[in-house]
C-alpha cells in the first residue's frame, strides 16, 4: 500500500487517538460483550487524561498507520516499565494493534506489526510479546502467521467480567553488539 505512512503519534493528537482507539474498540469487542462493560472499559481506558499519561510515558509510543490524511489504524508499544508484564526489561510488549473495520483486509494491520518488529529490532529486544483476548481468533491467527507462539496467560477486566488473555511471544534474532 504506497500511499500509507506509520507516523509517531502526538500528545496534540490525543483527541484523535481516543476517537479512534473507541470506534476500533467497539468494532472489535462490542458484539461479544454486554454494552455496560464496554462502556464501563471505554470511558476507563479512553478518557482523555489516561490517554495523555500514556502518551506522555516515555517509555511508551503510539503510532498511527496513515491514508492520506486520514488515520485507519494505530498501535501502542511499551518498553521497560510500561510493559503490563515485567518478563523481561529488554523486551517490548506491543500492546494494542488496530485498524478501522472499514480498512481490514488491506495489509494495514502487517505493516503496522512490521514497524513494531524493526522498532524492537532497532531497540535489541530479546522478544516481542502481547497479550490478545481467547476469543479474538482473527487475531490470533494474524500473530501465529507471523510467527509468535503461546507462552501464558493473564486476566483482563472489561468492565467487570474478568477475561482471560493469551499471552504470545516473537522471539528476534540476537544483535551482535557494536
């Protein structure tokens, strides 16, 4: 896709982040959960000081993935303390993926996760890892593709129904230091 571009994205933009981080949210998860713990989960995780502070962590980054001028998909790293897991300091946890349901389907979700994997590259991590939701088979199928396998699980809450996500792991090829 020649006209899409990954772009770092900005605290100015957090209102665009939460815009898009509910309608992804929603379009993903609101048909397989009750309407109050996806309202509950949404005004939580997408209210605009929670989202300011994760942007604002410097040990996290947001990324958008581009068309044109309109923003189809984004995603959320974390490094070192960021990471909802402590497996390993070294690692990076890419935390959220998603593209708009309208724009599924057009390798926006690859090249997001192909800018992922070189950014843990470039940073030497060990592993990529993530936490995906049992249920999310699409998901999880788009990560086994690309070569992460299951290591563990943990609990979820949204809103309050406790879930359980499977935790999946990328292991990179060892850096030779400089």
């Amino acid at each position: 896709m020649n006209n899409l571009l990954i772009v770092p994205a900005i605290t100015a933009e957090v209102e665009l982040l939460q815009q898009l981080g509910k309608q992804t949210f929603m379009e993903s998860f609101a048909a397989q959960n009750t309407p109050e713990n996806m309202k509950q989960y949404l005004q939580e995780s997408f209210n605009i000081p929670k989202l300011t502070a994760e942007m604002t962590n410097p040990d996290s980054e947001f990324y958008f993935a581009m068309l044109k001028t309109q923003p189809v998909g984004y995603m959320k790293l974390n490094f070192r303390s960021a990471q909802t897991e402590q497996f390993n300091s070294r690692a990076v946890e890419l935390e959220r993926i998603y593209v708009l349901q309208s724009h599924q389907g057009q390798q926006i979700g690859q090249h997001l996760f192909n800018q992922a994997l070189t950014i843990a590259s470039e940073y030497k991590a060990p592993f990529l890892w993530l936490g995906v939701w049992e249920h999310n088979t699409k998901a999880i199928a788009f990560y086994r593709k690309n070569g992460f396998f299951d290591f563990d699980k943990h609990s979820f809450m949204l809103g309050n129904e406790q879930q359980t996500d499977i935790l999946m792991r990328l292991n990179l090829p060892l850096q030779r230091l400089q």
